[in-house]
C-alpha cells in the first residue's frame, strides 16, 4: 500500500510523530532540504515555543494546522 504525503509549504504548524527527547509540542516548517528525496523529503523545522531547531523527515510529522485554507478544507453548511 502507498501512502502519499502532502508537501510541506513554510510556516505550517506540525508534531512530531513518537516523538523523542526534546521533540514534543508545536514545530513550524522552514525550507524543504535540496537533496532529500520525492519519496520522504526532510524538513527543516523550528520549535514554537523555544526556537530550537531540528531537520526532520516528512513521514515522522503530523500536519496539525495549515496556513492557507483550500475550498475542500472549509466546512459546508
């Protein structure tokens, strides 16, 4: 089974997915790395809350919030 992932576009709140030592709460998305595959591009990413950054592979991020709303994202009453 293929699983297709959505590109990342900057300033996306995302969390890490079983995250480890020092990786919980809220990351926002910077640039995507030259060089890191179509398949499972790495990102690199900034901490909300402290500023720490981190480079991270699209397959361990949860996307949480987006910054642009689509007409499929918008509720229909």
């Amino acid at each position: 089974m293929r699983v297709l992932l959505r590109v990342l576009v900057p300033c996306t709140r995302v969390r890490v997915r079983l995250p480890g030592p020092g990786e919980r709460g809220l990351w926002v998305v910077g640039d995507r790395l030259v060089g890191s595959g179509l398949h499972d591009p790495a990102y690199e990413l900034r901490q909300e809350r402290n500023g720490r950054t981190r480079i991270l592979r699209r397959s361990r991020l949860r996307l949480t919030r987006s910054t642009t709303t689509t007409s499929s994202s918008r509720r229909r009453r």
